[in-house]
C-alpha cells in the first residue's frame, strides 16, 4: 500500500491509505485510514479510519 498526499492545514499534512480489512469470518472490507504528519516534528499520527466508498 501506498500513502497518497490528501490535503495540509497549520497542523501538517494528511495522508490517505487504501487497504483491506479481513475479518474473524474471511471476509474483507475495504477501508480508507488517514494520517496527518505534524509539522512540528516530523511524527505521523493516526486520524480515522473509515469503510471506502465505491465510486
């Protein structure tokens, strides 16, 4: 997987990264999380994770 640049505000900037999920039941969802890396100093830190829309 692969993060992709998603936007930036005065906190840093967010990264969004698309993967699967895979259940106790083998089953898979797709999922979205984001990721904001600070500006301050370099971390990255964990923002949501979200079920991915299909288009």
């Amino acid at each position: 997987m692969e993060a992709a640049e998603d936007g930036n505000n005065e906190y840093g900037v967010f990264y969004r990264v698309e993967g699967d999920l895979q259940g106790v039941n083998g089953r898979n969802l797709a999922v979205v999380t984001i990721w904001l890396r600070w500006h301050l100093n370099g971390q990255f830190r964990f923002v949501t994770l979200k079920p991915k829309r299909e288009s």
